[in-house]
C-alpha cells in the first residue's frame, strides 16, 4: 500500500487510479492529518523496511510513504 502527508499535514491513502484524503472517525468533516493530537510521525520499521504510521483507531503499514511535510534544513555554516 502507499501513502502520504501532504505538506498541509493531511493523510491521504493512494490507489492506482486516485489519491484519496482519509477522513477523521470522529469528525467526518474533516481530513485526517497532523492537526490531531493522537496522529503520530511515520517511522520505518526495523526489520522489514515497511513504513508505520499510527492513528487513533489503528497502525497503518505502507509499502510506500511519502511525507511532504519534509523540507530539507538549509544549514548556513558559523561565520
């Protein structure tokens, strides 16, 4: 299975022909993402390479993830 964050901090579960936003269980009118305090990181699991994202009702396994609230830190060196 394949996932993602989208850089507004929502989840969205991806199928072969449609990106779908998952919807909150408890408040149908909006999307799963960050803004829940029971929504945890993904972290890759380490004996096989899957990736795990827990939610309120369950723990999610994804084959493929990707998190675009990611920016890569541009690092300016000590003057």
């Amino acid at each position: 299975m394949k996932g993602r964050i989208d850089k507004h901090g929502n989840f969205h579960i991806m199928r072969p022909q449609k990106d779908f936003p998952c919807r909150c269980p408890y408040d149908t009118s909006r999307v799963c993402g960050d803004w829940c305090a029971l929504f945890e990181d993904p972290v890759e699991d380490k004996k096989d390479g899957k990736i795990l994202l827990s939610l309120c009702t369950k723990i999610m396994v994804f084959d493929e993830f990707v998190d675009e609230r990611i920016v890569e830190a541009k690092i300016e060196p000590n003057k």
